[in-house]
C-alpha cells in the first residue's frame, strides 16, 4: 500500500516537456550531470533518456529529472519521479550522493535499470568495471568497507552521547567508547564514509547504510 500511495504523489510531480533537444554530455558536466539511456527493445519503440542537473537544481532545494523520448523532451518532474511509458513507468530517485534509481518498471514488475551515457561519471565508472572486473571488485569491497567504518563511527558516538543523558546515565551509566579516538580519525572516517557511498551511487548501489554512515 505505501508503495501504491509513493507512486502515485510521484506521478503527480510530472508535468508536459517543452519538446527541446536533448543536449549531449560534455566532459565538464561530470561532476553536475546525470544522463542514462533506454534503447529501444523493437522497431517501432522509442528511445527513452532521463537527464538529471543535480548541481544546477540542488541550490533550488529540489532536483528535478528530464525524460527524452527519441531525444525531444516529454517531460519534467521533481525527484523521486515516476514517468508514465507505454507499459510501465520509469522511475527516478536520488540520494545525497548521487543517482539511486534510473528503472524502467514493466506492468508484470519486471525492471531494467537504464544504460548510463558512456561519457558520463556513471558511464565511465561502468566502463572501468567492465574493462577491469578484479579492480572494480576490490574498489567495491573498499567502498562497502569505508562505509561500514563510518556507521560504527557514528554508531559508538552516539550510544555515548545518549548514555549521557541524566535519567539513562543513573540508571545505566555512561558508555564511554572502547578507544579514545583522535579527531582526525573521527573526520576521516566521515570522509572516507562520503567517498565510499559516492563511488557506490555511481554504480547505483544505494543502502539505506549510505545514509546513515555520513
């Protein structure tokens, strides 16, 4: 039911494109940009390609996401967006860190998450993890690891920080952390949790423990 009653608010975000052309990616549009694709699966079917200035919207306080169809925009919506295709939706979403949802969603539920543009920060980081699969296997493992590193940090500070309470600390005492950490540990490890979840939103690797670690 929540899942009925989320898709339906996105769908309501979505409004008519003003048919211009869908702009290529350029090199400097890296760090701001988001473009995937959808080829067409049969000959008659259509292109469809979502374009995301997340740089450009976030200092709006909403970013919003375009859709292409055979390059001409149909649409616009603020994320998460949920555009109607024929037989299914394409459904967008982000995270702090990046793109965490570019699907198509068939009407029997299947999904096919669509093809970054190879010039784009998530195309390139596809293309690396295709030409170099064990390296791409171990950043990944380092990722997740940064990540975890972060979650603990900030898990172990705040159990510390809530056993300071008066009434908990009486009745508890208070839970210092096994190790005395330096700051700098503390920063690096917050940083080091924002590096790990960045590379993982450009393979679209979003958890909920993203979140959390930063």
């Amino acid at each position: 039911m929540f899942d009925r009653v989320r898709r339906r608010r996105a769908a309501r975000r979505v409004r008519p494109g003003d048919g211009r052309a869908l702009q290529p990616f350029r090199w400097w549009q890296l760090l701001g940009r988001a473009l995937f694709h959808l080829p067409p699966s049969g000959p008659h079917e259509p292109e469809w390609s979502v374009d995301i200035r997340h740089w450009q919207d976030q200092a709006s306080g909403s970013v919003t996401a375009d859709l292409y169809r055979d390059g001409l925009c149909e649409a616009r919506s603020a994320l998460p967006a949920a555009f109607p295709v024929e037989d299914g939706r394409i459904e967008v979403a982000m995270s702090g860190f990046g793109v965490k949802r570019c699907h198509l969603v068939s009407a029997d539920g299947s999904e096919r998450q669509l093809s970054p543009d190879p010039r784009s920060a998530e195309g390139r980081r596809a293309r690396f993890d295709r030409r170099y699969p064990a390296a791409s296997s171990v950043i990944g493992v380092v990722s997740i690891a940064l990540v975890l590193s972060g979650v603990l940090s900030l898990a172990v500070y705040l159990v510390e920080t809530v056993s300071r309470i008066p009434p908990i600390a009486e009745s508890v005492g208070v839970i210092a952390a096994p190790i005395d950490l330096p700051t700098w540990s503390t920063v690096a490890s917050t940083v080091g949790a924002a590096v790990g979840s960045t590379e993982r939103a450009l393979r679209l690797r979003y958890h909920w423990l993203d979140a959390a670690g930063n």
